[in-house]
C-alpha cells in the first residue's frame, strides 16, 4: 500500500529523492514545481558567503505574503465604515487572526529590507554587468514594487497612519509638474479622502501589484538563468578560459596505417566543468527548502512576539502629533521636511524637491549605474575587489546617510517633528482622535 | 473542382487595394485603443459624492474671541470684536492639519511653521495657509467658500451687538 502511495506520488510530481543521476536530472526537470530550476547547479553559486541566499529569501517572502494575504482577504472589508473594525476582529475575534496579521506585517517590513539588501548584495559583488544589467533593471522595479505593495499595504486597516500616509503621499504627487494634480485626482477617486481611495488602493495592493511583483519574480528567475547564473561563477570561468586546454588523443587511420592524432577540444556551453557542479536535486532542493522553512520560521517568530502597530481609526480633523511614516519612507519624511527653498518670493516645495526630485534622481542613478561602472571584467562576481572600491564606498556612504535619515526620524522627531536628543524632556501631548 | 484563384481577374489596382486593407485594420485598431482610453477615462469620477466647498457654521456670536477650530472643516475662525475671518488648517507642505498654539500655528507632519495670519515662520511650508472667503448669510450665520480665496488681512465686519 506505501509502496503504491510512493508510486503514484512519483508518477504525478516524479521523483524527490534520486536514485540515479538520470533521476536526479528527470526530478528537476519533469517536475511541476522545480523545472524553471537547471539540473545541475554549480557548487560555487550555493555558497551560503556569497548570496546570503538573499534573493531566495525575498522569494520566500513573497511566497509567505501572498498566502497570509489572500486569508487576510477572508476577513478585510475594504470599507471605510468597516476596514478598521474588520482589522479589530482579527486581532480579537478570528482564531489566531491576530498572528496571521502580525506574520503578514512583520514579513513584508522584512521584504522591503531583505530586497533592499540583495540589491545591495549585487552591487557590491558588481553581479549587473553585460547581459545581467537588464536583471538589474527588472530588480529595481521589483523593489519599487515592494515598496509601493508596503504603502498600499499599510493604507488598508483605515487607522490614522493610514489616513495621513495617503494625505501625504498624494499631496507629493500633487507636486508633480503639469500632471500632479491628475494623479492625486485618478488616486483618490475625488478631491478628498473617501471610499473611492479605500477601493482602489485595495484593488491595486491584492491584485495589480501582486500580479506585476509575480510576473516580474518569473521573469526575474528565467534571466538568471539565461544571463548563466550568478555572476560568483564568472572569475571561475575566466579561470577556465585561460587554462591550456589539452587536447584529446585519438587514433585515425591514414595512408600507412593507424596514426595518432588530436581531435578538437570541446567546452561546455555554461563555461563550466563536470566537478563544478551538482545535481540541483537534492542539492540546490534542499537548501531551497531550508532558507524558506528559516524565513518562515523567523516571520512567525517576530508574528508571536510583536504586533502589529494598529493607530486609533481615521479621523479627518486630527493629525496624529508626530505624524511618522514606517521606517522604510521615514527618511523621504525627513527630505520632504528638510528640502524646500526659498529665493525671495519664491518658494519650491520640500515635498517637489525631497519627495519627487531627490528620489527621482537617486532612482536614475541607480537605474544607470551599469552603465556607469567602468571597472575591469575581473572585479565581477567577487565581494569588495579594489577595482571597484569608489563605486563601493560611494553606495555605502548613500546607505548611511539614508539610515541616519531614518535614525533620526524615528528615534529623534518628537511633536511638531522637532529634534528631541535622547534624555531631554518631551511635552505631554493630549492623544487626540 | 477548379482552382477559382486562378479565374480571378489581376488586380486592377494594387495601391486602392493597400489603402483599403490599411483602412480596415486601421479601423480596427483605432477602436481597439479607444477602448482603452474609454476605460481609463472611468478612473476619473465625474459624480462626486463630496461635501460642498460653500456651506454655513454658527452664527457670528456664538464665536469667542480669538482663534476657534472647526474640526469637521478644518480651518479656524478667527474674531476680533466685529471683525472676522477663515484661516485654514490645512498645511500648504503636504496637507496635514496645522494646530494653533497660542502665537502660531504648527504642523505634526513636517514642522511648518506659521504666524497668526497664516504666513510662514519657517519649516516646509513654501505658502502662507490660505484665507477663504467668509460672509453672513442672509439667515445670520456665518458662511464660508473653501473654493475662494481672499487676500491676507480681507475682514468681515458683522455687527453682533456684543463684543
């Protein structure tokens, strides 16, 4: 009966376990799940130092927040009269609502930063070169992607954060020139904050985005791939490459008899030698498995320990004192605050300048910067090489600024976004709702 | 049966016969795209079930001295003896609710700053908060148009008989 069980497991989603290299290959690609995935994986890309396995576990998020998210859909209603108490159920009257909400919550924080990351992982190592710059591409609109997913995300429960994220963020695409006022119009469905807005930031977070992240994910999977894995095996087959090839003897028959001779040298297509590499099953399965099990077990973990910050529900007329963003925009707060000029009479606004100008740019930079980098092939693939320590230096010094931007938005801004330094003294404010 | 390809006439005129093919695929795809424009054209709300920007408060007595805020509305009537007028709460930066703290206003989201007529101390802020358009209404309540804005210092006199 096992046996059989066994049998017409295989025969539906063949083999998991090999028995043979042939199985090993067959249960890669013939199967279901695991064919966009190659039979054989060089050893040198499942090296834990190198990856961090980082793309894997920004999968496995996304894999984590679509399941949580469509059971959230049992329960959200995405009404402006019943968002927030749907949102008070789950943490109060749906069986264990309270922990899916939380997991939902704390893994997409975690994507946001986990694909931030990996960006930076890929940079660092130089991995966008050559044909890899369009993956680099697909990359940023992936993160984009998230963060927008993150923003539509945290609208949804109706609470003050929410109301005044969206007054904020499409008071800064009013900004826009000639078609900001447009924007904010299509965005809100009106001129004011209503259910119009609800809907469609609901619509775009459970399926516009989703869908684009998804595609985006398939297509991102199938370059890596076709751009020969990742870019760690590049320095191995330079290496390859250089070697003196030797070249096979044979025996061929000639006028006076049999000869010895050479016959040609032949290379793999992936550049790229038997001993290099592995069978993906059970290999590259494995891991796959335990980097997933890892991030789930670690969302769930933070899921049981913290929840999930819920304001007191919408209210129009009074703006919560401070008003803060989640730390992954806080420092666009810090720019929009910070950034407007005034020359005489005329003013440009913070939310034109730090909320338009300075991201939009930063975007541009490192949506070129592939094409920017002039550093020599051997720097690709390799942590740190000192052909590349400007371009390094440069991204980590943007980093810190950006961290310390949000530093000092969530740990120094207190009331009416003043600093306060640690120890000094913060005024009551009345909590108004 | 006879190929009847080849009983047919040669073509007469092979440009007229392109720029009919070119008209009817043309066509097609003109209402292929216009489709789509139609339906993005919805995103745009032509009904708005929003409040109206003239609408009436209370009348001008029952106003205190000083600055009161109207939560519902979010802007601030200010009287001074007979004298009146509608300041905004709405912050010029990115639209939060300012608060009025005595001798200025300040915003929670950003830091904005404002005088007591609403122009900019400091902060982000690149305007002065706006002034609407106030009135008494013919039945003695004090009206304001959130669509009309009036120059800095325009003061509405209605005669209370008490100060």
């Amino acid at each position: 009966m096992r046996e059989q069980l066994r049998r017409l497991w295989r025969q539906i989603f063949w083999a998991w376990t090999p028995n043979s290299d042939r199985e090993a290959s067959e249960a890669i690609v013939k199967n279901l799940w695991l064919h966009w995935f190659p039979a054989k994986i060089a050893r040198a890309s499942m090296d834990w130092n190198y990856s961090f396995w980082l793309g894997t576990a920004s999968a496995s998020l996304l894999l984590i927040l679509t399941v949580t998210g469509v059971m959230l859909m049992f329960f959200y209603v995405p009404s402006t009269e019943r968002a927030y108490g749907s949102i008070k159920d789950l943490e109060y009257a749906v069986s264990f609502g309270r922990i899916l909400r939380n997991q939902h919550r704390w893994s997409a924080e975690g994507m946001v930063a986990v694909v931030f990351i990996h960006m930076a992982r890929v940079f660092f190592t130089g991995a966008y070169r050559g044909s890899r710059s369009i993956n680099w591409l697909v990359g940023i609109a992936l993160l984009l992607g998230t963060l927008l997913l993150s923003f539509t995300g945290y609208l949804l429960p109706w609470d003050q954060l929410a109301f005044w994220a969206i007054t904020v963020g499409t008071s800064i695409a009013k900004e826009a020139p000639v078609v900001g006022a447009s924007v904010q119009y299509i965005l809100l469905g009106g001129h004011e904050i209503g259910q119009q807005t609800l809907l469609r930031f609901y619509v775009l977070h459970v399926f516009f985005l989703p869908i684009f992240v998804w595609i985006l994910f398939g297509y991102h999977m199938w370059r890596v791939r076709k751009d020969g894995g990742l870019a760690a095996l590049e320095p191995m087959r330079i290496a390859r490459m250089m070697r003196p090839k030797e070249t096979p003897r044979t025996k061929s028959y000639s006028f006076f008899g049999i000869t010895p001779g050479t016959s040609v040298a032949v290379m793999s297509s992936t550049g790229l030698e038997e001993e290099d590499q592995v069978f993906s099953s059970p290999n590259l399965t494995r891991r796959l498995t335990l980097v997933f099990l890892a991030v789930f077990n670690v969302t769930l973990a933070a899921a049981l320990m913290f929840n999930a910050p819920l304001e007191g529900p919408a209210n129009p007329s009074v703006t919560p004192n401070p008003a803060k963003a989640p730390w992954y925009f806080v420092w666009l707060q810090e720019l929009v605050a910070s950034t407007t000029i005034r020359i005489g009479p005329i003013s440009v606004s913070g939310g034109f300048i730090g909320g338009i100008l300075v991201p939009g740019f930063l975007l541009l930079l490192i949506t070129f910067w592939p094409w920017f980098d002039r550093s020599p092939l051997k720097a690709e693939g390799v942590w740190f090489p000192p052909e590349r320590r400007r371009q390094n230096y440069t991204f980590i010094g943007a980093m810190v600024v950006i961290v310390a931007l949000i530093f000092v938005g969530v740990y120094l801004r207190g009331p009416y976004w003043r600093i306060y330094w640690p120890g000094q003294a913060r005024p009551e404010m009345p909590r108004l709702y | 049966m006879e190929d009847d390809r080849k009983a047919r006439p040669a073509n007469p005129d092979p440009e007229r016969r392109k720029v009919l093919r070119m008209l009817g695929k043309g066509s097609v795809l003109a209402a292929f795209l216009a489709q789509i424009g139609a339906a993005g054209r919805a995103f745009f709300p032509n009904v708005l079930y929003e409040p109206p920007s003239r609408f009436k408060l209370k009348r001008p007595s029952d106003y205190p001295e000083g600055y009161t805020f109207d939560s519902a509305k979010r802007l601030f009537i200010v009287r001074k003896a007979d004298s009146f007028h509608t300041i905004s709460a709405i912050c010029t930066h990115l639209g939060c609710t300012v608060q009025w703290k005595a001798v200025e206003f300040d915003c929670p989201c950003h830091g904005s700053r404002f005088r007591p007529d609403g122009t900019v101390i400091g902060g982000p802020a690149p305007r002065p908060l706006s002034w609407w358009q106030t009135a008494v209404s013919p039945d003695g309540f004090i009206e304001i148009d959130t669509s009309t804005e009036v120059a800095i210092g325009t003061e509405l006199i209605a005669k209370t008989g008490k100060a």
